[in-house]
C-alpha cells in the first residue's frame, strides 16, 4: 500500500500576508483576475484590502460576487460564464469555503469543459487538466479549503450536496493572514472553529490515516483546542493561532477524508441551508461517541492535545469519555447550539437525511462501520 500527500505550491502565513498577492500574479505573468467572493465581504470592505493592493499595483481584475453559502450548481454556472466573459487568466477566491468551493469548480470546468454539467464532478471526476491557477484567500478559520483538494456543490433540484475529490483543483498559492479574518462575528468564528476541530478529529480517526497525517491533526488539534476560545472573544493571538490550526488539519484530511460527522452534515446544508460549521459542531460529539470503541488509543492523545493531561493514565474507556467530554466543553464555552432542532430539523425529514447521509463519499472513512438505520438513530439523538 502507498499514501500521497498533495499540498500547495506555496502558502504565505502572518498578519500582513496578503501583501505578497502582488508578487506572486507579477512573477507568474498573469494578467487578469476574476475575484470570486460574496456581496457581503464587498459590502463590509473585507475584500477591498485585495482589490486596492491589486489597484495600487496596476493589476486587472472583474468581480464575481454572487457565490451564497452552500454554493449551488447554478452559481458555479454562472461563475464559468463571467470567468470568460472577463477575459481572466486566474482566480483569487475571497472568503470561507463557498468562494473557495466556488473558485475550484469554475478553475475546474474552465478547464476541463466536459464537466459543465457540474453533476459529473462528483466523486473522483476523471479531470485530464489541471484547474485555472486560483490564488485563496481564506476569511474564515475553519474549512482550509485553500489547502485541501475537495470541495462541495449543493445540488438544488435533488435537495442534495455532492463532495469532488480532484488533486487538480488545489489553489497554486494560499494567503492565510488574520488580519482577514479578524472582523468575523463570535457565533462564525465559533463555528467555524469546530469545524476545523472536526476536520482535524475526523482526519486523525478516519480509516485512511496514517502516521504523517496523524503528525498534522494531532498538532491542529492543539492549536485549536488552546485557541478558540481567545478567538471567539476577539483576541489577536487567538485568531491567528486558529488560522494556523485550521489549515494544519487541512494538510491531513485533503489526503486521507473523513467520517460520519461530514456525512450527516452534508443533507443538513442541502435540506435547509444549515451552515456546515454549525452542522458539524452539533453533531461532533454524538458522533464521537459513536465512534469511540473502534477508535484504539487514538481518543487518548485527542484528549492530551485539548489540555487532559491525566488521560495518559486513564483506563481506555475513561481517556475516551476525556477527549468526548472536553469537546462537549469546548461547544459549550463557544455557544455552539446543542440540538439540530435549534436549526431547523424536521424529524419527518430524518428517514431522507439518513439516506443521502449514508451515500456521502465521507460516510466511508467512518472508524465504525454504520448503516441507514444507526443514521437515523443517531439524527434522533440529536434532533
């Protein structure tokens, strides 16, 4: 057996990073940006600190700010089509993981032009070119899209949303720099985090980890654990320890997947539009729970990394109740909701969530193996 480890070509980190955006589009000769982002990061001047750093320096762009949370196939449609309407030769993808996801389905399709239909990227899409060059830059500490080969498309007319898996769609160059994420609300930056938190507790216990991917989610869950709560209270050191962490457990889980918490997460977005950090975090420790007799000694060193020392000489199962238990406190000390009905679950909806939860490409890296009917009983424990 073999493991690959893909990860950008260069990332920049550090308040301030964004500076470095003019030298990379002048030393790798392009000549017009598309921006993908949102209206509101328009409207409240997050992406401004790009756009004047692009004007200062006499480099073209146009704006495509119509990207929504759990971007839709339409949306990406409509990307492709101002992709080329601007006369762009690379993206820079502004914002949490909807301009992310965006900006690789566009680079993708622009590319690769037999997969317009979006549908067809799902899964391990048979991509023969690599994507547009895409230059991320993340406001959010959480998805580390900007690091990973994944991103997710919701599918409107199906109540869906499909995950593609595609090493041609990496970003060229990451700018991870606080200072963009530091005007995110506390309940965003709260989500986000636990989804980071997810991402790095899947990665660890997911059944494609191995020793180099463990290396980078143990330490991501660290960084976290000792840092979102500072975040979530508007501390500087706080925000950029967490973005740090967040594209650590990228580093591990682009490379190995995930588990049950992205599977049930996944419907949630496509039924009612729950933002996935929020979903993720609900569910984290239920699902944890679930997961935790098939897990060895790994829920052990989680425990040690979120601050419970004492668990290195606990009994398995107490070290387990550990690292379950200083989740739980973490979403209460951020004010995550505790119940999926807080955010909109219909239980008549439960049977259909199960379903599309279980035929989730991320459903099969789950520690447990697990069927339909486990899926709904554990939606009902949390609704």
């Amino acid at each position: 057996m073999t493991n690959r480890i893909i990860l950008n070509e260069t990332s920049y980190f550090g308040k301030g990073a964004i500076a470095h955006i003019v030298d990379e589009a002048r030393s790798r000769g392009y000549q017009k940006a598309l921006i993908v982002t949102d209206k509101d990061l328009i409207r409240f001047g997050v992406a401004t600190r790009v756009t004047a750093l692009l004007d200062a320096a006499g480099l073209a762009y146009a704006i495509f700010d119509e990207v929504m949370p759990n971007p839709t196939i339409a949306v990406v449609t409509r990307g492709v089509a101002a992709f080329n309407a601007a006369g762009a030769d690379y993206l820079i993808a502004i914002g949490g993981g909807s301009p992310q996801d965006t900006s690789k389905a566009i680079g993708i399709i622009t590319r690769n032009p037999d997969f317009a239909d979006v549908r067809s990227l799902e899964g391990v899409a048979p991509t023969s070119r690599a994507s547009v060059p895409i230059i991320a830059i993340p406001t959010t500490a959480g998805t580390a899209a900007e690091v990973t080969i994944n991103y997710v498309i919701t599918d409107e007319e199906n109540r869906r949303k499909f995950v593609c898996v595609d090493p041609h769609d990496i970003p060229l160059v990451a700018i991870i720099d606080p200072d963009m994420m530091a005007s995110m609300p506390a309940s965003l930056k709260a989500a986000t985090g636990i989804d980071a938190l997810t991402h790095a507790i899947e990665g660890y216990t997911t059944l494609g980890a191995w020793e180099l991917t463990d290396m980078f989610h143990i330490k991501a869950i660290e960084i976290i654990a000792r840092s979102l709560r500072s975040s979530v209270q508007g501390e500087a050191r706080g925000v950029e320890d967490m973005a740090l962490g967040q594209y650590v457990a990228g580093m591990g889980f682009s490379n190995v997947g995930l588990g049950l918490v992205h599977g049930m997460a996944h419907p949630l977005g496509a039924f009612y539009n729950t933002p996935h950090g929020v979903a993720n975090a609900i569910l984290l420790p239920y699902i944890m729970e679930y997961n935790a007799a098939q897990t060895g000694e790994k829920f052990r060193q989680i425990a040690v990394a979120m601050g419970v020392d004492a668990a290195l000489s606990l009994p398995i199962e107490q070290a387990r109740k550990a690292a379950i238990d200083a989740v739980k406190q973490l979403c209460k000390d951020v004010n995550i909701p505790a119940r999926l009905r807080d955010v909109g679950l219909l239980e008549a909806d439960i049977p259909a969530l199960a379903e599309a939860a279980f035929a989730d490409v991320c459903t099969g890296g789950n520690p447990r193996e697990t069927n339909v009917d486990d899926i709904q009983k554990l939606y009902r424990s949390v609704f």
